[in-house]
C-alpha cells in the first residue's frame, strides 16, 4: 500500500540527461523520464499503450518520444502526435503523464491525483544547492521494503550496533532518549548526545583529543523524506558555540520502486574545510559505507520476514518515534483513499 498522493523523489538530475530516456519502476508502475528540449523533464507511462513495449527502448525525437517497435510517437503531455501509415489517430492512443518537478537537484513525482499536486508541499531541502556546503551525490538500491528502511530512520539507537565501526563506536546514543514532536505531515526528533567517545567517522575528520558532544536533528516528512542537522564537537562546549564543530546537513530519500524493493537517494554535506576535496569525497565514502552497512542488515530482515510464519513484533521503548509516524501514515493512507481519517490501518512492517 503506497501513498499515491505525496511527491517522491524519482531521480538525481543529473541522471535525466539531453539525450536520456531513463526507465524507472516507482511504487510499481514503470516511468519513463526524459528533458524537453528547453530542459524541463517529462515523466509518462514506460509502457506503451499501443503493444506494451517500453518506450525506454525507443528514440527520443525533440520533445517527443517514439516507441521503436511499431513507431508510435508521444508528444510529452502523452498524446499520440504519429502512427506511421496511418492517418487518424485514436483517442484512446495516449500515455499518462505525472506531474514532475526540478528543484535543486532532485526530480520529483506526483504519482497521485494531478491536480492536487502542489509544488509548495515540496520539503525544502536547502543544502542541496547553497554555496555554504559540500557534498557528493549517492544513490543504492535496498531489496526490502520502504517500510523497514522508514523504520531504521526514525530510531538511531541503531547507530550504536549496525554502525559500530562508522557512525557509532559506543552505546551512549542508546541509551540518550529522544525528544518527539509530531508535524502535521511528519515527524521531528532530537537526539542530543554528551560526554560520548568520538564516532570512527569523526576521528577521520577531526582532532577531538577527549570526549565529545553529538547532535542529532532531523523532520521526517511523509512519505520517505528526511532532512537531518547533526555534528560533533568537544564535549562541554556551550550549545551555541559551533567553532569547533564538525556540523553536517544530509538529504535522504526513500522512494518504493514496490513492495520489496527501494530507491534511495542521499547525501551529507559539510560546511567545514569546503575547499577541501579529500574531506568531501572522505564523507561520501563514508556515508556509503555506513548504509551498506544498514542494507546488509535491512535485507536480511526482510528475508527472514518473507521466509517464516507471520508474528508480532515486539515493541520496546526505542519504537515510540516508529509507531507515532505509523499512526500518522494510516491517517495520510486514509485520507489518501478518500476515507474518514480514523479508518485504515498502517500495513506490516513488511
């Protein structure tokens, strides 16, 4: 059960290049990407009404784009402009097309009702175009479903045991219980954390001699988008003094390509050491690193789901953040159907 009516990201922008036609299965159904030819991107059905072929396996041709298995050709509002040989064209021969937008450096799609597509409702993902950070793009694909990554975000206590040797190195972020706020379509928590060792992570940027305070703040915005602020600097530094600081900003997001497969796009910019390359490509690769870290687990978890009887699972003091955003999920899903917002009921965790 997917959200139709929310903007996902279906895309970094440089993969919809002039001359791309990019094939892209989101919340399972197959889209087809392209650029006009004044640069904006058009995102239409991959399947072509006419014999089902993929368009991605045809031409592109100006703003259009032609099936090259009988030569249908598509306008990019998806109406058929030629059938070759022919000379009528059926009404019926039309693609459907999505509400897309570019903003920054991500593509995105409205897979809902187009005309409750509103840009505004778009998350302000700052860092991805500001001349004040420094990041690297990345992108992997997850064989779980988008549920159990969701589940990940929203609980860091994780970061002390799937990330031992990257992001964590102790169990103080456990152990330190996170400040909850509901947001109208979202969630935001916070989770300061003092007197702690330096992350593995952080010894490769810094010259912390002692311990260290950490910081972790992040929305969460239905249905996949989280926009983190977190740092490090030597611990007993007042909250306000950030001149010794490691501070990062990352834009993560989760995009279900179906019920056991996930894109995900992020990112972790710094606003230290900017001019230098070796820092930005270390975060990057980095970041890599510590989500291979959480596929290699996710995925297991997902097969252990898929291959055993159903069962409960348990809840702990940790999950509160988990099941806060589920309610507020089977209330979106709700109103999403077009039900009242108390009906519905948030799937399993797989």
């Amino acid at each position: 059960m997917f959200l139709k009516n929310a903007w996902y990201v279906a895309a970094w922008d440089h993969e919809i290049l002039a001359d791309t036609l990019l094939a892209r299965t989101l919340l399972g159904v197959p889209v087809l990407f392209y650029r006009k030819e004044n640069g904006d991107v058009v995102a239409m059905d991959d399947k072509c009404c006419h014999r089902h072929a993929p368009l991605h396996l045809g031409r592109k041709q100006g703003d259009c784009v032609r099936c090259m298995y009988h030569g249908v050709t598509y306008g990019p509002d998806g109406r058929c402009v030629e059938v070759p040989g022919q000379a009528k064209l059926p009404a019926a021969l039309k693609q459907r097309t999505y509400p897309v937008v570019q903003k920054k450096r991500w593509v995105w799609i409205w897979m809902g009702d187009a005309e409750r597509a509103d840009e505004a409702a778009i998350p302000d993902t700052f860092s991805l175009d500001h001349p004040e950070w420094r990041w690297l793009p990345n992108y992997l694909q997850y064989d779980c479903s988008h549920l159990l990554i969701t589940d990940n975000l929203l609980d860091f206590s994780h970061l002390d045991y799937v990330h031992e040797k990257t992001f964590g190195g102790a169990s103080s972020i456990a152990e330190t219980q996170p400040l909850i706020e509901m947001l109208e379509r979202g969630i935001r928590i916070r989770r300061p954390v003092r007197d702690t060792v330096p992350a593995p992570y952080h010894r490769k940027l810094g010259r912390f001699e002692g311990n260290v305070d950490r910081w972790f703040t992040y929305d969460f915005h239905a249905p996949g988008i989280l926009l983190l602020d977190a740092g490090v600097k030597p611990t007993g530094t007042p909250d306000d003094d950030l001149s010794e600081a490691l501070r990062f900003h990352s834009c993560q997001a989760i995009t279900p390509e179906n019920d056991r497969s996930t894109h995900y796009f992020f990112m972790s910019a710094h606003n230290f050491r900017r001019d230098d390359a070796v820092v930005t490509e270390t975060i990057a690769r980095s970041l890599n690193a510590a989500f291979a870290e959480d596929k290699l687990i996710l995925e297991a978890q997902q097969k252990m789901i898929d291959s055993t009887a159903e069962s409960p699972m348990v809840a702990i003091g940790a999950d509160n953040a988990l099941y806060r955003y589920r309610r507020l999920m089977a209330k979106l899903l709700a109103e999403d159907a077009g039900e009242s917002s108390g009906a519905g009921a948030f799937p399993r965790a797989a």
